[in-house]
C-alpha cells in the first residue's frame, strides 16, 4: 500500500511539472488592436457625437507675420484690444468666464473646420486662467502652420482637455515661454499622408504637463525642445499607417528634470525611438514605459548616458527603442517590450511575447499526460482490489 501511494504521489508531480513547463497562451499584443484601439474609444466616447457640438461659422483671421499670413479661426491675443480674452468672451456665446482661477474662460462645444486653410486656435499673450475642452477640430492646413491648438508667447495657466482634433498637421503645440500648461485626454488623429511631417504634440518651454492623450498616425509623436520640468505621462501613440524610418518618434532635446512615464508606442511607432538627445538634456527620469510590436525588436535598458549602445544599434533593423545621445543623469527602469514578432509570412514562430517554442502539430503534452495518470491509476486500483 505505501508503495502504491508513492506511485501516485510521483505521477501527480509530474503532471504538475509538465503544466508548469507548458507553453503559455500569447499576450494580446496592444499593437494587434493598435488602430481600432484609438478609434474604438472614440466611437464609444462622447467626443464623437456631431451633434453635441455647434458648428463654427466664423471666416477666417488673418494674423500677419511679415514674412506671410497666418490664418486661424479663433485667435485670443491678451495684449490686442481687439482679439483680447474679455471682448471675445463678450461678444461670443461659446466662451465664458472671467479669466480667474475659480472662473476661467472656457471656449467649449464647437466644430470646427479649418477647410484646409490654417490652423484653428491660437492663444497668445495670455495669463488668464482658461480651459480648451469639448471641441471637435479639424481639416487644417497641411504645413508648418498647421496647428490645431496652438499656444505661445508667454501663454500660461491654460487647460487644453477632452477636445478631438482629426487631420492635423500638428495637433497641439506650446511654445515661446508659455509655462503651467496642461494638455490631457485629448483624441488627436491623423493620415501620415505623402510628405507630412507632422505632430502630435510639439513644445519647446518648460513647466508643462502632458497627460492621458492618445495620438494615432501622424509622422511622430511627440517632440520637446528647450524645456525644463515637463511631465509626459500616460499618452498612447501608435501609427497603422506609415512605415516608420528610423529616427524620433519622441524626442527630447535640451530637456531636463523632466519625467517620461508610463507612455505607449504601438504599431509601426515601436519601431522608432524615443530620444533623449545633446549635451543639455539631464536629469530625467524614463520609466514604465511600453513598447508594443509585432515587428522583430531588441531592447535594451543597458545604456550608456554618453551614448547609444553600438550593440543596440547594429541589432536594430530600423530606429531605437531608447536612444540617449550626448545625455547625463539619466534614469531609465521598469520599460517593458511587448513583442510578437511575426516573419514575412505572419508566423510568429514561436517568440511572441509569452509563447514557448513551437510544439508538435496536433500534440498536447498535458493532455497525454493527463491520459497516462488517469490509466494508471485505474490499473493501480485493480491492483489494490486483488
């Protein structure tokens, strides 16, 4: 008797060694959902909805640089009497307030179609407290000046949420000493047509904060310039579109003491890099950060801070998943690569993100196994009755 039970205490180890040395199931690559996951969350928010917002009719306003025109639906320029916070907040229905922290402007609810022609909002000169939410911005001008929302020269205080922004060349851009802004859960998408270069969101000042947006197909993601404190975190980017070609798809550069967090590049953006490049960028913290593909990636976190590791690039096929050029005191922990990694023929071969080496067709060892252990126990109890 006490032999029958060892035998019985040995298969049952052994089907326990066999299931823990199974192959897993695969991971859902967030990159397998990558363009429906944006645009499903669209159509299930209620940003979508046409007609929750009012149509802007307003033609036009030429701003004049000397070199050329530049051409925005809405323009709030604090230091003009004519484009100022208080004439337009009394003179149109769809901003109110009063420019005070417990009653900012708010400019909400409306659609507008820049036709092609220029950007659709632009805010300069302002140290009003304010709030962008609940617009649907779109069609603008394929060029520099393209902007849908566009904040600059000494512009702070302001709040630029919850707004859709659809075929941008660039969706939302602070600049020119514009300090303590906030641009968060905004949906920005575009087409990476045939010489675009656009982006999702661009900034070159300090003291902001980017959070919880998602940005689909435009040329890159995110580009900081000349920055200081700025807090990315959060943001989903992710082109279906376009092959990346190697270089930036987030590129920090003369940024400090800044935090890259939390953030996902999905699609053909994982095959890009997010860099934080020249002799000025230092003291910023990257972390928790995913990369999603089912392209062929190496990653490595084993960096130097003086440069990109030459290994990490010859193992690349196209771009870097962390690249750090001429860059100091740098904190780089905790990014995770989930990789699927099909060949040309969309076989993953057995090295997606989970998976074990490919198994024999039409074999299952656990259910074999399972076979074996309960025969084996029907012929130990026959034993045991005689």
């Amino acid at each position: 008797m006490p032999k029958i039970k060892k035998m019985i205490v040995y298969f049952v180890m052994l089907f326990m060694l066999v299931i823990s040395f199974s192959p897993t199931p695969n991971f859902k690559n967030i990159s397998e959902r990558s363009d429906s996951y944006v645009l499903d969350y669209l159509y299930n928010s209620p940003l979508y909805n046409r007609d929750d917002y009012t149509n802007f009719t307003g033609p036009p306003i030429i701003f004049d640089n000397t070199t050329y025109d530049h051409y925005y639906r809405i323009l709030i320029d604090d230091t003009d009497p004519d484009f100022n916070w208080s004439k337009t907040a009394a003179e149109n229905e769809w901003c109110t307030g009063s420019g005070t922290w417990s009653d900012p402007y708010v400019i909400e609810n409306l659609y507008i179609d820049a036709e092609g022609i220029g950007g659709i909002i632009r805010i300069r000169h302002s140290n009003k407290y304010f709030i962008i939410q609940n617009n649907w911005i779109t069609n603008t001008a394929n060029k520099e000046w393209g902007t849908g929302i566009l904040l600059d020269w000494n512009t702070s205080n302001g709040i630029v949420k919850d707004n859709l922004l659809t075929y941008t060349e660039v969706g939302i851009t602070v600049r020119f000493d514009s300090h303590n802004n906030t641009v968060s859960n905004n949906i920005m998408i575009e087409e990476s047509s045939p010489g675009s270069h656009g982006i999702g969101v661009g900034m070159d000042t300090s003291n902001n904060t980017i959070i919880d947006n998602k940005m689909l197909n435009f040329y890159s993601g995110m580009k900081i310039y000349r920055a200081d404190t700025v807090i990315i975190k959060r943001n989903y980017m992710d082109n279906t579109i376009r092959s990346f070609s190697g270089g930036s798809v987030v590129l920090l550069r003369n940024v400090r003491n800044s935090f890259f967090v939390e953030n996902i590049l999905a699609g053909k953006f994982a095959t890009g890099s997010i860099t934080v490049s020249q002799t000025d960028s230092g003291s910023n913290i990257v972390e928790y950060n995913y990369v999603s593909t089912n392209q062929s990636l190496v990653f490595d976190f084993n960096l130097s801070f003086s440069g990109i590791d030459d290994t990490l690039l010859q193992s690349q096929t196209v771009g870097n998943s962390f690249g750090l050029e001429d860059s100091y005191n740098n904190y780089i922990a905790y990014n995770i690569a989930l990789m699927d990694s099909p060949d040309d023929g969309g076989d993953d071969n057995g090295i997606s993100n989970g998976a074990g080496t490919p198994g024999i067709p039409g074999f299952n060892p656990i259910l074999i196994l399972g076979i074996i252990f309960i025969v084996s126990l029907v012929i130990l109890k026959k034993r045991v009755r005689k």
